[in-house]
C-alpha cells in the first residue's frame, strides 16, 4: 500500500531560533508582541531569561496541529487502525506465537527461508 500523505511542509522553528520576549514585554506591548509572532511564526516568551512558553502564529499553529490539511491526517489514522486490526487477527497471534516460541534452529531456517525469497522477488523484478 503506497499512500501519499500532505504533510505540512512548514517545519517547526527551533527555540533556540525564535525571537525572545520578556513576559513585561508581553503584557506592555501586546499588540506589537502580535505583529512579531504574525512574522516569525512564533515567539519564545521568557521570564527572568529563561523560555517559559512560546506563542505562535495562527498558520503556525495550524500547521503542526495539521487543521490546514485534516484529510490527510484522518486517512493516516484510518490505514493505522486497519493495520493494527489487521494485526490484532488471529492467524497474526498464532504467527507472533510461534515466533516467540521459536528455536534458534526454526528462526535460522525462517530467516534463509525470508532471504531467498527476497531474492527470488530481486530476480523476478517484483
């Protein structure tokens, strides 16, 4: 199964790389604080020089929470579900068993087993 997801491409800028306000700064100059989160995307606010919290920016925001693009979020959660359902089966449980229960002898023969297969597939092409 080969989905594409969109991923928000805006990645999630550095603490260390955000512009710092002071929480004085925050609470005097609001409506400047606002304007300077709107152009950096997020701002780390400081108190006593240290990073206490960081405000973001709207789009910012959405980005990393993915309320920009739902849909490919909500089909990556559903093909999530489907596989660990798929995996919950009962022929999977016996499969798993037998693996744990395995002697080195039967893992040894499954893995050159696997390796063959693999390149039988290799040489088919497929």
């Amino acid at each position: 199964m080969n989905t594409t997801y969109h991923i928000p491409p805006t990645p999630a800028p550095r603490l260390s790389e955000m512009p710092t306000i002071s929480a004085t700064e925050l609470k005097n100059a609001t409506a400047d604080v606002f304007e300077k989160v709107a152009s950096s995307r997020a701002v780390a606010i400081t108190r006593h020089d240290k990073p206490r919290a960081v405000l973001l920016s709207l789009s910012q925001y959405e980005a990393l929470t993915g309320q920009q693009h739902p849909d490919w979020l909500e089909e990556l959660h559903e093909e999530y579900r489907g596989m660990l359902d798929r995996m919950q089966g009962p022929e999977q449980r016996a499969a798993a068993e037998r693996a744990f229960n395995a002697t080195p002898e039967e893992l040894g023969e499954a893995a050159v087993w696997a390796a063959t297969q693999n390149k039988i597939r290799k040489a088919n092409n497929v």
